[in-house]
C-alpha cells in the first residue's frame, strides 16, 4: 500500500469534499492538525465542502459546532448533510400534513417549514394517523426505542407513505471501542417486519454530491476531474465519489485502520485514487 | 382455492403436529372450538405435538398457559419450542462461563443448566465480558433496547463468540391491528451492524420438526407420510413442514387471511397440501 | 385507484421524462397511440427526455430504433441510458487500459474511448489480464454464459477493478409471457460467489436524472416541480423520480398490470402522484 | 490460532463426520495421507460418514469416484448427499408428474422413482409444462446456462411448484486459481428474478448431519457429544455441525488457508471446537 503526502496530493486539486466525522473530527475532537489544512485551503482561495451523513441536525447547528470545536470559519453553506436531502424531498413530494419522525426535536426542527407539520412518532395515534404523509428517521436518539419503533412499524403497515432514512449509516464510533446502532440499521430493521424499502438519503448514493457540484456550477464551471473527494470510509465516502466520478483519498484516522486498509480494498474492490494518513498537511 | 373438510382430514393422519400461535390461540385466546378437536384426537388415541417459535418460556409455563387457556391436556412433554433446540445447543457447545441473555427473567430461567450461568446483558460489564461465552436472544421483552441492544452489538464486536436468535420470527400479532417486533428482526439488525451471523432456532429450520419425531420414534415406528403439520403461516409452518417431508394444512384463522392465502402460495410457491378455514372439527 | 386522464395531466407540466420500455414500446412495437402524444408535445413546444435503463447500444442507435418503430422526431440527445453514465463513469475513473465487457459487440463500441480499449471478457487470458483495468457488463446477450461468466468471476478474484452493471434491471419481458434474466440478475450472482459489490447505474438511483436535468438547466431555469417523470415501473421509474423530487406518472402498458397496480402500491409504499391507463392522448 | 494434534484430536470421538471436497479431496486427487487416516479408523473400528453438498451423483457413483481416488473401503452407505435429501424430498411431496431438472443426466439418474419421471429443462414446452410439478438444481453442468436458466425462471412464473437446489454452495474450486460457480449461486440469481424462495438441501442446515445421526442411532445409542464433524469451510460445515450440536474440527487443506484461518472465525464468529492442519495421521 502506497501512502501519498497530503499536500502534494490536494495541490492537484481546485475543490476539497471532505467526510466530517473520522476525517475533520472524532468521539475526541478535532483530528489533530486538520485546522492548518483549513488555513491553507483559505489561504490558497480554494473551495471546500463538508459532505455528511448527518440529518441530526440543520447546516446551521453544525457549522457552530465545527466552530466550537476549533474550525472557526466554515459556513452553513460549505456543508451538505443527508438531511438536507430528505428535508429537500419533503418539500416537493410531501406537501401538506404531518411528517412523523423518529429522532431529537433538534432534528425535527430544521426540516419544518410552511405546509408541513413534524410530529414526534410517540404522538401518533387513531385520532391524527390518517393525517400523517410521511415517516422520517432523523436520529437514533430522542425517542424511546421500544415503543417508537413499533410504532412506527404499525405506521406503515396502516399507512401507504413514504419511509425515508434521512442518514444511511448502520452504526458510528461513540469510543475508542465502541459503536452505537445507528439509523440506518434501525430502518433495515423496520423493512425486514414490513417488507417495503425505505428512501435512503446520504452517502454512497452520488444525489448529496450532486447538491454540493451544483453550488459549484452556480458560481463558475467546474471539472469532475478537479474535485477531490476525502473520506475515512470505503463503502460510503470512496464508493459514493467514485461513482460520481470524482478522485478519492482515504484517509486513516476513522473507519479504515492502517493494518486493515489495503485487505479491505482488495476484499470490497473499492479503490481510492490515494492514501494519506491523515486530511492534515 | 379449494378448502377441505378438517374433520375428513386429519382421518388420514395418525399425528398431527400443530403451530400454536394462529392456531391454536390467539391475542383473544382461544381459537373457539379447538377444544372439540383435542377432544377428538383423545379420543381416538392419535398422538399430537406442539410445535412453536416461542423462546419465552419452558415447556412447562407453556403447557400451563394452555391449560390455563381451557386445553386442559396437553402435557409439556408435547410442546417443542424453538427456545428448547436453544437450550440444547447451549448444552452441547457452550459447557461453560455466562450465557448472556435478551429477555425476560422467565426466558432466562429454564435455559440454565449445571455449568452455564446466564446473566442479562444490562449486567455485562469490564469485568466479567471476558467469561460470557454465547449470547442469546430469547424474548423481545424484559430489557431496555436502546441500552441493552447496543451492549449485545459491542459485546459480538469484542467477544468471538456464538450469536443464538432462539426465535426467528419477525414480528407476532399483539391485537387485530397491529404487530410487534420480534426477536428475528432484532437479530437481523445487529448482523447488519456486526457483520456476523446469529444462529437462528426454529421452523421453518427442519430441526424443530426432527425433534418432536425422534420422540415419536422413540416410542414406535412412524413414517412422515402418517404426520399432518398444521400451521397458519407459509414461510414457516408449511415450508418448514414440506421441507422435512410431511403433508401440511394452512388455517386461516392467523397470519394468512382467506382473502390472501391463494395469492400468496402462488407469490411464494410454497403450497399446502390441504387448506381448511380452522383446525377444529 | 383513481385514473386521471392522461392529456389533462400533462398539460400541467413543462417538461416531461419518460421510462422507454413498457411506455413508448413493448415487444410487439410502439404503444399504439403514442406518437400522438409526441405530436401534442412537439407542437406544444414542450421538452421531453426518454430515460432508459439500457447499456446495450449508444443514444444515436436507440434514436435510430425509435424512428423505425415511428417515433420520427426523437434525437439523440433526448434520450439518457444508464449506458451513457457507465460511459462517463469509464471516461473519468478508469483512464487506461483495457475495460472486459459482457455484452454484444455494439454494446462495447459506444463506450469505447481515445484511452480505452475494450475486451470481450472472452479474451481475457493469463497473457493479458494484468492490463484489465474495469469489467462492465452491458447487454445479457453476445456472450457464452457458462464461459464468461465464470470468467468474470475469477477476472474478480484476481483483480482489484471496479465492476460495474450499466443497466440495473433484473429481468426485461420478451413477450406476452416470459421474461428473460437481465444484466443486474447477473450482477447479483456474482456478487454472491465472489463478494464484492458492483457499481450500478440507473433507475432507481437518482444519478440518471441528474443527467436529463442538467442538460435542461443549460438552457434555462427550471423547476422540478415543472418536470413528470412517467414510467411501468414502481420500483424504477416511480421510486427513482420520487426520490428526485419529481412529480411522477404510473401507466399500466407495461410492468404493472391495471388489476395489480394498488395493491403492489399499497405492498411496496412507492406512491405515483398521478395513475394513468397509457401515455397516449 | 492454536493448531491441534488431528490424532491426539480424534482419539476422543467415537464417530467421525467427513466434508469431502478441501478435506478428503481436491482438484488434485486424494489429500495426501488420508488413506491412513481411514486405515486407522478402521482399525480401531470407529464409524465414519462423509457428509457432503453434492447432488451431482448418487452415492454408488460417489463411492466409485473415492475407490478410483484410492480410498477403496468407503461404501456407499456411508455417504450422506444433499441430494439424497432432495431425492427424499421429491419421494415424499412430489407423488407423480415430471420433475423439470438442470444438471447433467447422471445427476438426474438417481432422483427417478417409480412414479417420478425426470426431464431436463431443455424439454419443457408448451405440450408438457402443466404436468411438472417440481424444479429442481442439480448441477451446474450438463445444460445451456443461457437457454435453460431462462427457461426455468419462466417455468417457476407460470407453475406454482416447489423449486430445490439440491446443493446450496456458492462456488467451488476448480484448480488452484480458479473457482466455478456452483447451483447455489444460480438459484441465488433465478430467486432475484422470480421473487420465490427455493428450498436448499444440504450443509449448514442440520437436516443432512440428522440423515447420517438416523443411521448411527439404527445400530446403537450414541450421544452427540461423542460426535466429530471435520470441515474445510466455516459456513457450511462448521457451522452446520455446531448447529446441530457436535464438536467440530477445521482443516485447513481447502477453502480456508492457513493464513486467513483466524481473521475469518473471529469476522464471522464461527468457531470451531478444533483447529487441524489435515485430517491425516
């Protein structure tokens, strides 16, 4: 396995798409290093993009919280998250109603707007289910899960609606050794009881690196070719850039660990174009 | 769909097996006029088993909770559920250390043996990860899932250890409406999390059926083409039935409605070799 | 199931996509009618985009099978295949070297490129297999099954490349009775043996309408909710335009049979805004 | 990974399943020293069975294949196939009519019974096709994949029959390089096309271990605890032996290498009682 310097490989580049968590930050903090790469980008008048799997919260709340951490300059509108996906597919597909949702009143906040009502699952009952248009699981928190799943489970045997899985991640890391269920294994869950298919919006799917390409193409024309794509995960970050025809970095400090890095390439066939340690020059 | 007379059937048999749950009872107790049948087979001395996806209970508090019912006769030594092929595998293979267990006390209970100790997984902690030896999923109630399905997902991440779903099925009706998620469905989301795959007890798996005739032949020779497995679910009691070599009889008074039942052989291709409205003569 | 009518439908949208197969053509030839509805467009001014999942000839050969069928007006560049993204996938991703393809002879020539050479995976041989750099599979004819596809297997075992489906579709119906096993069954099976996945191009992931909606943002501003994606699929068409954002269309001359169409609805949740009985006015 | 004496390891066992292929066999004849190996047991007098995914061949015809390989005492009762399961099966559920086949004349010989004609599916045609009344997989070779893996998904569309892989492996090898897909794989792909569910025979489902458990207990009571089942491959006979409660022992002389041996039990949590080099004295 060849391991490139980061610097030279971003010089390549006009515009950076990085994965937020085991890429810019981890259950510690921020990866130690990755604000000199904001400077530098700055500095360079570079373009750069947060792509996440992320519908907890609004672009807003997580653009503070990359400020929090130590990252002071990225803006809301560097950042694209699943949610905004789902959010957008609320919009023009479910137009009136209550949307129900799975998830913290955080990640039910944002994506309200003028026609839609969003309504905890737990509020569900005879007298309001027949108003409600769409299910949205936003977060694996902020709801109890014994009795919001099975809910929501008799929600869409009663209700012919749209499922949307507004992130697609199975689990995420909480520790150096732990993992928590996360979203998307949640919904499989729920497809295996109902035997329909969620909507899933997020990463490997190449629609949120579209979002981020178009605000791109709204300022100046811009390649594929001159996009990078840095991500710590392959079935999501790599597979996803490179089937929106982008070049790939994988870096390190997240999912992929060295020792496992090159088996896994091999094993999954999926092939970034480099491998750095770390997003950090 | 042509529907035969129960009664003129099961004259060809000389023992008849029967799924519990949407046949012999249901969440309203039980299916009215099934106690004339056991009457009969009293009567003219045919043997009969019970044969369950249930790992909620012993054999014992499941013939109780029949007798209770008003199925004053049937003896535990009757009944063979999935739970009991659990318990037998965690005689075999699993000689000693903690079982880990998802479930109720109850659950817990009847699976402990001379050597194994079981413990439920709201218990496992640093200290005593490194003796649980299986983990094991007997009922979907009598723990916290949000806490304690996390814990089962980190301890199959530390612990090379066997995964058992003591009961595969996806969901149980809980009334006319609704359903409940069941320990199958539990077990499939922590393989997707995990990557590992939990051993799965129960029809329509054949060994549940191997189970109950090794005891008839325990007691004389039997051929299956002399065995009648009754059940109201395809995908488990008939295909698991057909599969060992019985004839089998789908009744309508559970999981396949008689609206649905001629669609859904054709759909899944498992067919019955009779159909009857309900196993009461 | 309320039928709309299909031309009081259409005249609430400016730009109409349309799904080829089960839409505008069947194995017998053109639905009859429909070049009616292409008229109406034409003479309306309205823009239309024909969006396939076909990876077995390039756009000027699909133009070419629709002005002998009798659609007389359709040019090449209103018609977007998953052929063309598997194209551009190639063209970006893979630089040089040799692409193995299964398919038909025509179906490799369109994604033949300056840097690109394509080999029928027939040829591949010790000799030269170093030097493959992608598989991709196009057409389920112009090959030996049993040969190649055990060719392609093990060209996978051996090889850390990029294996791509460029048309997703399981199976395609090749008259009023049968159906024939298509490139994404294919892809399954070899996914299976060898466990690695394919890329995939086409419906229902959103990427093939991307395509068809920036070539209309090049000419001017527009909506989605301006656009009607119609198709015979729900799983394709329907479920793929949804997620889009689109308003859609179901017709039942195709995959969905008329006494087939709720309840397939109600089983999968893949709702169509409008139900209409053919695209024809 | 701690590797164990094979004879220190079989000393402790009154009984000794054998998987066949990567055990006792490869693509290169017999495993050397495997012929002491049986010369011991036979000496001791301890009873064998090789239990194997096969439904190529009837058991005499197996036996044949071991004597030409140079074990010359393995009688044909002594095999137990997972197409002796399928044949049950036919035996027992599928009373007259023709059983469609895919495999070569040979596999299909041995599943004929006095009221079973087989056909291969070649032969179905309009004249003949409402008096099959079963499909089943029984090779991979002997038939034209492309003609007839079409023709089977058209007749399991348009016959509601039970449809059988009587071998439910994905793969097998072929040289030191190469593998083939194997009937499992196929029936994978046609399953993906049908949406119906065929019925497998064979390892890691215990039913084939209770064939050759049935004809120990015929002479004399054994425990399963006396029981050895050896195996090249984790998911099928490891697992399957664990399953149904006995010790069990990998060999590392098929498909898994010695290098990846401990990688692949913790990933898959399949551990095995034992861990041997060969099963050779």
């Amino acid at each position: 396995m060849h391991l490139s310097d980061f610097r030279s490989v971003i010089d390549q580049y006009d515009v950076i798409f990085f994965d937020s968590y085991g890429v810019l930050r981890s259950y510690q903090g921020l990866v130690p290093g990755v604000d000199r790469t904001f400077a530098l980008l700055e500095e360079q008048g570079k373009e750069y993009y947060i792509i996440t799997n992320d519908a907890s919260r609004s672009p807003e709340l997580l653009a503070s919280s990359f400020h929090r951490a130590g990252l002071y300059n990225i803006q809301p509108d560097h950042i694209i998250s699943s949610g905004m996906l789902a959010k957008e597919f609320l919009d023009l597909k479910v137009n009136d109603g209550i949307v129900a949702y799975l998830g913290t009143e955080n990640s039910a906040h944002y994506i309200e707007s003028s026609g839609l009502h969003t309504m905890p699952v737990s509020e569900i009952d005879d007298s309001n289910m027949h108003k409600v248009n769409a299910l949205v699981m936003l977060d694996d928190e902020g709801f109890d899960w014994f009795r919001d799943l099975n809910k929501a489970v008799n929600l869409l045997r009663h209700r012919t609606i749209p499922a949307i899985a507004a992130n697609p991640d199975n689990s995420y890391p909480v520790n150096n050794h732990d993992v928590s269920i996360a979203v998307g294994a949640l919904a499989h869950m729920i497809e295996k009881v109902v035997g329909k298919k969620f909507i899933r919006f997020g990463k490997p799917d190449t629609q949120i690196f579209m979002f981020a390409y178009e605000r791109l193409q709204a300022k100046r024309s811009i390649s594929k070719k001159d996009i990078l794509m840095i991500g710590d995960t392959l079935a999501t970050d790599i597979l996803g850039g490179n089937k929106f025809g982008l070049d790939t970095m994988l870096v390190l400090t997240g999912n992929t660990q060295p020792k496992d890095a090159e088996s896994r390439i091999v094993s999954t066939g999926i092939v970034p174009t480099w491998i750095c340690e770390a997003a950090v020059v």
